[in-house]
C-alpha cells in the first residue's frame, strides 16, 4: 500500500492526461481508502513502437499511486479489426505484446509485480459475456456504434459488420473485468461516453476514463504501426533510431505537432521521475563549447524551443541519446531470449519473397540475324532429287 495522501494519488493518476471522464468516482475511492481498478486494452496486430511508452508511462504512475492494473491483450479485438490476421497468428501476437509490455514497464523502472495480463478470449467467449453482447446489441442503434467507434475503427464504404461490434465489446469489457476505470487514449473519448450511456441500459454501474493525449509521429502526424518512417520499433538497432531521429519532423521555434519535442514531454521527463526521483532532460552542447541545457519540466523546454535557444539540431541527439538508453534493456532482454526471438519470427513472419520469372522477349522478325535463320534450306537439292 502506498504512503500518499488520496491527493497525492490522485494527482499522479491525473499528470499529463488529456481528459478525465467522472473523476469524482476515482477520487471517492481514494478517499475510502481503497485502491482503483484500472484496466487498458490494446489489440495484438502490428508490432509496439516507441509510442506505446506514453501508456507504459502512465501505467507505471499508476501502480505508483496504488491502482490495481489489468492490461488487456484484446485478441479477439484484433481477430475483428478488418480481419488483419488469422486468429492462430493473433494468440502468437499477444504472447508478444506480452512479454514487449512487460520489458518496457521494467525498463522505466517499474515492478510489474501488481500488473496482470488477461487474455480477451479467456471470458469473451463465456455465455454471460455473449448474452451481454446480444443484449447491448438490442439496445444500440447501427448509428450509435458506428459513431462510437469512429476514431479507432477504420471507417470505409463497405466495412465489414465487425466494425459496429468492435465498440460494443469494449464498453462490455468493463464490466466483465470488473474494474472501476478505464484508460486509453483521447481519441476513444466518443467510445468512453458511449460507455456512459450504455452500461446502466444494463443496469451496469458507470465508470470512469483517463485519457492519454495522441502523441505525433516522427513525420508529424499520428505514430502508427503501418507507417515505418512514423515511428521506431521497440526493437529497434541504435544506428536506426539516430537515424530516423535525424530526418524527424522538427521545425525550429514550433511547439505543436512536434512529435521530437513531445516524446520528451511524454516520455522523457516523466520517466526521469520515476526512474530517479526528479525530473530532468539534460541536452548537451559540447561541440559548442557550452554547458549543457538542464531541464526540469517542459515548459522551460517549450519556451527556449519556441526562442531558438534549444534548437533541432540540440534536441534530436539528445533525445535519440535518451531513447537508445531507455530501449537498451528491452534490446538486451530480447537478445538473451532465444524464445522471445522464436516467438517473433512466428508471430511476425516475414513476407515470402517471390521469385522473379523471366519471360522470353519477343524479338519481332527484324532483328539482325533474323532473315538468315529462314533461308536456312532444311535439305540439300541433291536430296531433293532422290525423294
């Protein structure tokens, strides 16, 4: 049990969130004493990337100030969305985000001990939670699921049915995990009020959400699994990371949409906090003879970004020096596996290469040469004479 007031509890659930839906329930059960049941759900398909430590960042606050965490390896989710993959490739995929989730919580410093995974299709497939389905089903209309699930679920002109499910299973999935909030990120805010309004249609209690903010990508837009040059992979080699650092979207004196400059506020700054005890991003200036820039919350670094004193050309390298560090232990965890490795080659197989076959040209009659190879008499007159 945590030594924090519930004032302080509530404050480190609160840091850096962009939204919280009723959080007039988690506060009353902080001050009962009790610890809130948080859930977050991720869906098994492409591989983490350096994005996902936003939520790892504020799972490990919220193991800090006491909250009980379940993650949610939502493989039945993926198995829905648009159909990506083979429910057998899906299991693989979430034994994957399994042990990536775990390495990163231990690589900002975090005991996991607390945490607990559970397997979507281990109650998603009982006759209570497919009644619910049904039932909820009868309740909400083809406009509301869809508008639910507008920000998360890939719209199109002949989306398949799965689609207006994919909401309805996750507001069910509250109630079936049997926690007090759930945690994701702000663009789910249109499935959170559905939840809202569609659990006490079942008589179900209402609960509260905690919404991370929609970090950019390295290219300036959202950091998406699909997009390579978005993101970094968790696994990723040094040299890439500095690498894809280095071409990042960073333009001088500009705050918003600067996914370099957020990853820091994000990620940088608190991770220093839970790994130390103090907050601080140090960015070195040694090529210029200078001391190095020291920061101890990001509107400093908003504010010398914003006058040209930390520059691009400073901020990058000093965020790819903090990455490569904060990723080297889940590399290193990875490299001393032999089954982590196994079980990535089976999960993400890679693409088949196929093999190029070369077809023969066409010539046309033209070509030098061609007239000699006709004028070739098949038989000699003499022979001929003889037939």
């Amino acid at each position: 049990m945590t030594n924090m007031t519930p004032e302080e509890r509530f404050a480190l659930i609160n840091d850096n969130l962009a939204e919280i839906l009723n959080p007039d329930l988690i506060e009353g059960i902080l001050k009962e004493g009790k610890n809130p049941k948080v859930y977050w759900g991720t869906s098994p398909t492409g591989k983490p990337h350096c994005g996902y430590f936003v939520p790892a960042v504020k799972m490990a606050q919220l193991l800090a100030a006491g909250c009980e965490l379940k993650v949610l390896l939502a493989d039945i989710h993926a198995f829905l969305d648009s159909s990506k993959s083979p429910i057998e490739l899906v299991e693989l995929r979430a034994e994957y985000y399994r042990k990536t989730i775990t390495a990163m919580l231990h690589a900002v410093g975090v005991s996991t001990e607390k945490l607990e995974f559970v397997l979507g299709s281990s109650y998603q497939k009982t006759p209570a939670y497919c009644f619910d389905v049904y039932k909820l089903c009868s309740m909400v209309s083809e406009h509301d699921a869809k508008k639910s699930g507008a920000e998360i679920v890939k719209q199109s002109d002949n989306a398949p049915l799965s689609g207006l499910l994919y909401p309805i299973l996750q507001v069910l999935d509250e109630e079936h995990l049997g926690v007090d909030v759930q945690f994701g990120g702000i663009d789910q805010r249109k499935l959170f009020a559905a939840s809202q309004e569609w659990h006490p249609k079942l008589g179900y209690k209402k609960r509260a959400h905690i919404m991370n903010p929609m970090v950019p990508g390295l290219t300036g837009g959202k950091m998406s699994s699909s997009e390579e040059d978005s993101k970094i992979d968790l696994l990723e080699t040094e040299d890439s990371i500095r690498k894809k650092l280095r071409k990042a979207q960073a333009a001088p004196k500009e705050i918003e949409n600067n996914g370099v400059l957020a990853f820091a506020e994000y990620v940088l700054l608190p991770v220093s906090t839970l790994k130390t005890g103090r907050t601080e991003f140090r960015v070195s200036r040694e090529r210029d003879g200078l001391e190095p820039l020291v920061y101890t919350n990001i509107k400093q670094m908003q504010d010398d970004y914003k006058n040209d004193v930390l520059t691009p050309q400073l901020l990058k390298p000093a965020v790819a020096d903090a990455l490569v560090e904060l990723m080297a232990p889940i590399r290193a965890a990875f490299e001393a596996s032999p089954e982590w490795q196994e079980l990535t080659l089976k999960a993400y197989p890679p693409p088949e290469q196929k093999k190029k076959v070369k077809k023969a040209k066409d010539k046309g009659s033209r070509y030098p040469g061609a007239g000699k190879a006709a004028e070739i008499p098949t038989s000699t007159p003499k022979e001929e004479e003889k037939q």
